[in-house]
C-alpha cells in the first residue's frame, strides 16, 4: 500500500466527516423516496435506496478545498407490450404511408 502524505490523510478525514454529515443528514429523505416510489409502483419488488458519493478537490493546492456530493436516486418503471400478428394481412399504420 502506497503511504499518504499528511495533506492526503486530512482529505481523506475531511470528506469522510463531510460525507458523514450529508449521509446523515439526508439518509431519512433518501428512505422516504424510496419507500414512495415502491408505494406508487407495483412492478417494484421491495424499496432500495442507492447512494452515489463524489468527491473533489485540487491536490497541488496548499489549502485545497473538499467538496463532497451525496446524490440518491429514485427508481421508476414503466412497461408495455404488444403481440405482432404476422398473419395479419394489413398492419393499421399502412395507410399512413407505413409498411404493409
């Protein structure tokens, strides 16, 4: 394992203690997205939460600063389906200038 200098351990500090703070702070949020889009959407098999973490900062700077985003996402699905009747002799979108 490659040593890190001082500077790469408080980055390393300094964004987990953020992410902490953001994952903290909105871990009841992401929950209750979650759980209302499971409500509103019965192909949905259980509710899950899925939390992203970036984090950004400019190494060859003395003082760089640390940014840390938290981004979650709600997951939606919609379906539809049709048979294709290949024993049909005219599909209904032939006279529109489609394929017959």
């Amino acid at each position: 394992m490659i040593e890190l200098s001082e500077k790469q351990k408080q980055i390393a500090a300094i964004a987990t203690d953020l992410f902490r703070e953001l994952l903290f702070g909105h871990i009841a949020e992401s929950v209750s997205d979650a759980e209302d889009t499971f409500q509103r959407d019965d192909a949905a098999p259980e509710p899950v939460v899925k939390i992203g973490v970036t984090v950004q900062f400019k190494p060859m700077n003395a003082k760089p600063e640390v940014t840390v985003r938290l981004s979650w996402t709600v997951k939606r699905c919609d379906e539809a389906t049709a048979v294709v009747d290949s024993d049909q002799a005219k599909l209904a979108f032939a006279s529109e200038g489609g394929a017959q």
